[in-house]
C-alpha cells in the first residue's frame, strides 16, 4: 500500500479531463515547447500591441541592453533551482559586488571583475554554509542573508551613491555586454550538458536522498553551486556597474524576483529535478523581458506592471507545478 | 441462505503499467470473518485501499447492504459502516487518544461552534474501559504510548461504531501474543453482534485458524474463496502461488566449499539505537545473509556496510585494509547497495531510468572528458535490457515503473558499475515470482563471477534457499551462525531469532 500511494496514474479509457490534462502537462515535449510557444505569443501579442514599436530594431538592442545582467545572474539561479534550492539574496549580492566594482574600478578594471566575483563567491559561500552544514532550507536561509546585505548595501551608500571610475561606461556597448552574456551561457551550458553537473544536479532536485545513495556528495555540490551562482552574479554585477556607473541603496532591488518569475516562465519546474532544461533560462529571460518592457511600452505605471507580473507569474506556477514533487523544495 | 453484506463488482485499479487489481467480484457474508492472502503485490491492500476510499477506483464498484458505496476517504468511508486497521502507524502523533479516536468526527461534540473537549474526553474514555484498556487514559497526548497500544487505541478508533465492515490489515505482525488476543477478542465480537471482518495476514496459520473462509487473490486476480475449515497451509501457499510450491527458484547446489579470501571485514560495528558491536567477514565469491526480525537491526547493517549510517563506530574495511566511512568510498571502491527503501534511497524516483542506471558510473562514461547523452543512453540501454527491465525506452522515469521493474532498475545500475560487493536489502520485497526467479538467478550467476553478497531479507526461506552462510540477528547483535545445508529448517532459524 504504502509503496504504490504516490504514483496514482489512472490508464483506462474514459480517463476524466483532468486526468488528461495532467497526462498532457507531464510530456517532455509540452515542456519544451509550451515555453517557446509562450515567447512567440508574447512577442506577437506585445508587437501588435504596441502597433509594431517593440520590434523596431532600436527598441529591440534597447530591450536586450536592460537583458544581460538578469540573464547572467538568472544562469546561477538555474544550477541552484535544478537542485530544488532557491536563492532570494541575488538582489543584495548583486548590490554589495557591485558597490566592490566600483571601489576596485579605480585601480584596475581585471581586480574590479574578480573583486566582485569574489564578493558574489563569499556571500555564496556564506548562503550555502547555513544550507549545509545547519542544515536550514535555502528559502529561509536567502530571506536573511537577502535582509543582512539588502542593509549592509544601505549603509553603505547612507551618505552618497558609490561611483565607479567615471569612463567605464566606454565599455557599455552592446558588443561587449553581449559576448560576455553569451560566454557565461555557453560556458554554463557545456558544464550542464556535457559533464556530471546536470545530472547530478537534477538527481538532487528529483530525490535527494537517492542521489546520496547513488554516490553524489550532495553536500559538497550544494555549496559549491551556491559559491558558484554567486561568483556569477558578481561576474553580473559588472554588467551592472558599466550600465549605471554607481550603485544606490536600491541596486538589484527586486531581482531575485524578478530571476525566479523569468526561469519559471521560461518552464523550470519551481521545484527542479529531471525535468529541467537549459533552454529555460534563455526562454524564460526574454519572455519576462519582453513582458515587462512591452507593458512599460503601452504606458503602464510601474504598480501595475507589477500586479500584472504578479497575476502572470501566479498562472505559470500553477500550470507548471509538478505535483508530484512540489512539496520538496528545499 | 447466507446473507451478502458487500460485493466488490468487477473492481478494476491500475497504477501505470501495473494492472495491480482485474476484475475482482468478490461477495462477503454477514457475520463473517474472511481472510485476505496472497503474496505481496497481489492486489489485497490495493483492493481494500479502493474500498476505504483511500484509492479510487478506475472501474466497477462496491456494493454495501444493497446499495452502492461511494466514499473518497476513511471518513466518509466510516460514516457508511466500513473501517479499517492499517498496517502502518494509523493514529496521529500530536493528538491526545481521545482526539485520535474521534478523528474526523469531531462534529459531535461541537456546539455552537465550540468543541466540548471534556465530553470528548469522558465518552472515550468510556468506550476504553469498555474495551478492557482502562491502563490508557484518553487525555494523555497519543505519543505517551508504544507501539502495542497505539494498536489497540486504532482498534477502539475503528470498532466503536459498530462498523458492518472491519478490515484489519497486516496488524498482527507488530502486535505481541496479547495484543493478538485481544484483536482476536474484537474480531470474534464484531462477527458475532453478525458483522463482518476482512482479515489480511500473512501468517497462514493464523488465517486458517481465525477466519470462516479465505479469499485468494494472486497478480490482481480473485482465484478462489475456500472454508477455512477445508484447507491446510499447503493448499492455500499453491493457491497463492500458483503452483506446487518448490525450491526450483532458488539455488540446488550444497556443500561447494567458498574461498577462504576474505573481501570484506566489520569489526565492532555499532550504530546508536540500531546494532550494538557487530563483527563478520564476507569471503570472495560468497552469499552471505543476514536475517531476524524487522525490527532486529538488520537493515542497517547494509547501511554500515556502505557507509551510510550515522554515528556508527567501529570499523569497515576492504581486503587491502582500505576503511570504507562513506558511501562514495563505497562505491569508488566497489561496493553496491540496494536498500530497502527502494523508492527514496535505492532510486531518484523522479528521474529517469537512464539517469538512475549511469549516476554512479559517470566518471567512466566520460570520452575524452566529455559525458555525450547519446553514451549515458546506450550504457543505461545495454544493461536495462540486459536484466530485461519492462519499460518504454530509458528515458521513461522510473516512478511509472512496478517495483519488480524498479528494483531490475537497481541492478541494472549495479551490473553496470560492476561491482565487486553487492549488499542487497530486501531484495524480492513486493516483487511478483517471475521477477523474484529472476533476481535469484542474477545473484547465482554474480557468485559464478566470483563477486561477494551479502543478502538482508525478512523471508527465511530466501535466505535458506540462496546462501552460503547465514548470520541471524536478534536485539542488533548476533544471535546465531548457520552454514548452508539441506537439512536447515525454518525452525531452527526462528529459533535464533525470537
């Protein structure tokens, strides 16, 4: 009895619409697809609702300028979601790398870039410490150290703004932003793919203690994502800093969000595991792109945007959620 | 005449590929006590599960005193006169006993929106005292109680309603001599206040001797309903199984001396509350089992082996002298496990059959440092069809599967790895005979390649039928040492054990 309780699959023939639906939802292709599909609509819906203004090429470099860093930060985000962990903190870790940035970026522009991987590293670190070795969930763990830095970045910055070296925007240009974008993907995307870090990674998000008993060093590869998504979202504070050129209180405020409402319209299942594909990442950051700007585009106020955002983000999770694992997420 | 209280209708349940009850008609009498057998994954929990509403039913229905029952859990289930003893834990932690035996029916004692908690209170503990349980006190948070009494709490819980229909499932076994005789005690009252009890049990002894008649199911199938007065334990296990019950699945081989090499030593392994100071040796190409009752520390022996207990001290070594403290020590050096727990520690349930064949082997799938999915497939493939695991293609998960497929899955990871030392907890539990047959002949022919094993499981006569050596265990020590021969009997091992 207890061995059979949670694979209930009903296989007659007059199977209910729920059942169906279900049946349908559970196909690998209806989750690879649907997301795209999504886009597409998205695209055509905003394109036509802005009488074409969103896909004027002027519109569209602006659209993937405001991309780089959430796409960046968003692919450390990925490899923590795969495991079924969350990650609130981004927003404040990517504020206090960037106020590193723009310390360091007086000096030399290198030991700003590793200075600020550092920093993302070491509140990585941090974040996956508590994880570990005390053994609490990531969601509690991320809500304080999001609070701890969210205040430290505050104080930080309670007199004036931290500039950077006043030319560095000579590097904000479409053509550095988007090649360091695509060497993070794609460095990302060969770790995923072709070495055990995928597998390993969703073997954890779709049972951990399997994954133990299978010889994965959980633990370890816990924390060394977390140092790792980290060091990422440093690498993304840069992107930051060469966009804005100083870093204000409210810095990445909002981004942990906005990260987990783009992965999840891109088709990551909120709870990781098997399911998971890289393309989410990609997908699910244009798609929230797109969203937003479109509805700034038709002159929405920022309150509304987000309750829209807020409606939309709610629909995806609960046509997404894997019920079977929901209840894991770690 | 006798009068049909419940008739299952052509009951019908499917769990993905696993058609676990067919069209099973089945009358039960009033005033009837009706035992339920047959081999795990037959079908009874499942069909008894549909009847409590717990399942539902994919097609066909069950008839109650005429009319159709339609319920969609234990409450409701209750509320229309059937209940159940379940072979689990059935009462909350949390709750006081009264609370737990008004569980779901709480509305009784509510007025005005406010529960009467004293009312509550003083009629359970009348319906304790009338039960003969005055030692419980119905205030007392459940936790306060073991086990047994928790039991006997469940049998209140489930009887004092005067249920038309009781199915007790599997509870003996974790009852003691008295707890079973005031179970019996209940079961006899309830059929003579002309009620009705389903009872499931794999103690056929006891079956014979405490029902009327006996239902048989076998692979969801009904086979046969005999009077209990009729049968011996011999006729139903052929009934159950299918055919005259032989060895012929197990090993016929004696008296075939095994290397004296040892590959594997325990000394003084102890794990807080588990086993206290075990020592062995595991020699090369030998079975070796490990057997006793559920609860006696067995299980984690395996877990020791593996390195996957905590807290344990003492030592686990290798031939060469290599400490085996972790389980990617275990597996980098060899070693295999197949828990007991299949779904949560022996598998990642919710990924796929290729995922879970190649995990451990990842490391050598690589060519030139570079793991392609299309190696991960064909490795999972060659060895999933190889032990002929029954699946769509390997990238179908491995929660869709019957357990006799996920466990091939296992050893199919397993054979892959080409491990040297296989510990294998339970390894036919819930596993149908075809599958069991299989994994037998696996384990003859990984001793044939001169591998070592090490076998945990429940079933006496498993252990007797496949092993070179058995160890008995009893408390989380050793208790006894038995050497395979022909002349071993069920007895002398139960004797070890209790």
């Amino acid at each position: 009895m207890t061995e059979l309780q949670n694979i209930e699959i009903p296989t007659t023939e007059n199977k209910s619409f729920g059942a169906k639906y279900r049946e349908f939802m559970d196909k690998p292709v209806t989750r690879g697809v649907l997301p795209v599909v999504g886009l597409l609509i998205i695209i055509a819906l905003f394109a036509i609702l802005t009488g074409g203004k969103i896909i004027q090429p002027f519109n569209i470099s602006l659209l993937l300028s405001q991309t780089y860093m959430l796409m960046i930060a968003a692919t450390g985000v990925f490899l923590i979601m795969t495991m079924g962990c969350l990650d609130f903190s981004q927003g404040s870790m990517l504020a206090i790398a960037s106020i590193v940035i723009c310390y360091l970026s007086t000096y030399s522009l290198p030991l700003a870039i590793l200075g600020g991987m550092v920093t993302g590293g070491a509140i990585g670190a941090i974040n996956g410490f508590f994880l570990v070795k005390r053994k609490m969930p990531s969601f509690i763990v991320t809500i304080c150290t999001m609070f701890l830095f969210r205040g430290l970045c505050a104080y930080l910055t309670t007199n004036s703004p931290v500039y950077a070296i006043g030319d560095i925007n000579k590097y904000n240009t479409m053509t550095i932003e988007l090649t360091l974008t695509a060497i993070v993907l794609l460095l990302v995307y060969l770790l995923f793919h072709f070495t055990k870090l995928g597998s390993n990674l969703k073997a954890i998000g779709a049972g951990e203690t399997g994954a133990r008993f299978a010889g994965i060093k959980v633990e370890k590869t816990k924390l060394l994502v977390y140092i790792a998504a980290g060091m990422i979202t440093g690498f993304a504070a840069f992107i930051n800093v060469i966009k804005v050129g100083s870093v204000t209180s409210t810095s990445g405020n909002m981004m942990e969000t906005q990260i987990l409402i783009a992965l999840v319209l891109g088709g990551l299942p909120i709870s990781g595991g098997a399911k998971v594909r890289f393309t989410n990442v990609i997908v699910g950051v244009l798609t929230y792109k797109i969203l937003s700007t479109g509805l700034v585009m038709m002159g929405f106020t920022t309150q509304m945007q987000q309750l829209i955002e807020g409606v939309i983000f709610l629909i995806v999770v609960a046509i997404f959620s894997d019920r079977k694992s929901i209840q894991v997420i770690k | 005449m006798e009068e049909v209280i419940l008739r299952a209708e052509n009951v019908n349940k499917s769990f993905g590929i696993t058609h676990a009850v067919k069209d099973v008609t089945l009358p039960f009498n009033k005033g009837e006590i009706r035992g339920l057998i047959g081999e795990n994954g037959s079908g009874k929990s499942t069909l008894m599960s549909m009847l409590l509403g717990i399942y539902s039913i994919d097609s066909g229905k069950f008839i109650l005193d005429g009319k159709e029952l339609n319920v969609n859990n234990q409450v409701e289930a209750n509320r229309n006169g059937v209940s159940i003893i379940v072979q689990e834990m059935g009462t909350l932690s949390g709750l006081t006993v009264a609370e737990n035996i008004f569980l779901g029916n709480e509305d009784r004692f509510v007025k005005f929106g406010i529960k009467n908690t004293t009312a509550m209170n003083r009629e359970a503990q009348a319906l304790l005292d009338k039960y003969g349980f005055n030692r419980i006190d119905a205030t007392m948070m459940i936790d306060n109680y073991d086990f047994e009494d928790r039991k006997l709490i469940e049998i209140v819980k489930a009887t004092y309603f005067d249920p038309k229909v009781l199915v007790i499932d599997e509870t003996t076994t974790a009852l003691s001599q008295s707890g079973r005789d005031e179970l019996y005690k209940h079961m006899n009252r309830i059929r003579d206040e002309g009620n009705t009890v389903i009872f499931i049990s794999h103690d056929l002894a006891e079956v014979i001797k405490y029902t009327n008649s006996i239902s048989v199911l076998r692979d969801g199938v009904l086979i046969d309903t005999v009077q209990s007065s009729d049968v011996t334990e011999d006729d139903l296990k052929k009934l159950m199984v299918g055919r005259v019950l032989d060895d012929r699945y197990y090993r016929t081989d004696y008296g075939e001396a095994v290397s004296d090499d040892v590959v594997l030593s325990v000394k003084n392994v102890s794990v807080p509350g588990e086993i206290k100071n075990m020592s062995f040796e595991l020699h090369k190409g030998e079975i070796l089992g490990i057997g006793g009752l559920s609860e006696c520390g067995m299980h984690e022996v395996g877990k020791a082996v593996f390195g996957a207990s905590y807290d344990r001290t003492g030592e686990v070594t290798l031939a060469d002298g290599t400490p085996i403290n972790s389980i990617t020590t275990a597996i980098k050096h060899s070693i295999a496990y197949a828990s007991k727990d299949r779904d949560n520690e022996s598998l990642v349930i919710n990924d796929s059959i290729s995922d879970n064949i190649c995990l451990p082997s990842m490391d050598s799938l690589r060519v030139n440092n570079i793991l392609l999915n299309k190696h991960l497939n064909e490795f999972a493939n060659k060895y999933a069809k190889l032990i002929s695991v029954k699946m769509v293609d390997v990238n179908q998960f491995v929660s869709d599967l019957s357990g006799g497929n996920k466990q091939k899955v296992v050893l199919a990871r397993w054979i892959g790895k080409n491990s040297d030392i296989v510990v294998l907890d339970s390894p036919t539990r819930g596993i149908d005979v075809k599958v069991k047959a299989d994994i037998y002949a696996l384990m003859s022919e990984m001793k044939k390649q001169g591998k070592s094993i090490i076998v945990i499981s429940e079933e006496i006569m498993e252990l007797l039928g496949m092993c070179d050596r058995i160890l008995v265990m009893k408390d989380g020590a050793l208790s006894g040492e038995f050497m395979r021969s022909p002349t071993l009997t069920e007895e002398d091992f139960i004797a070890k054990m209790v």
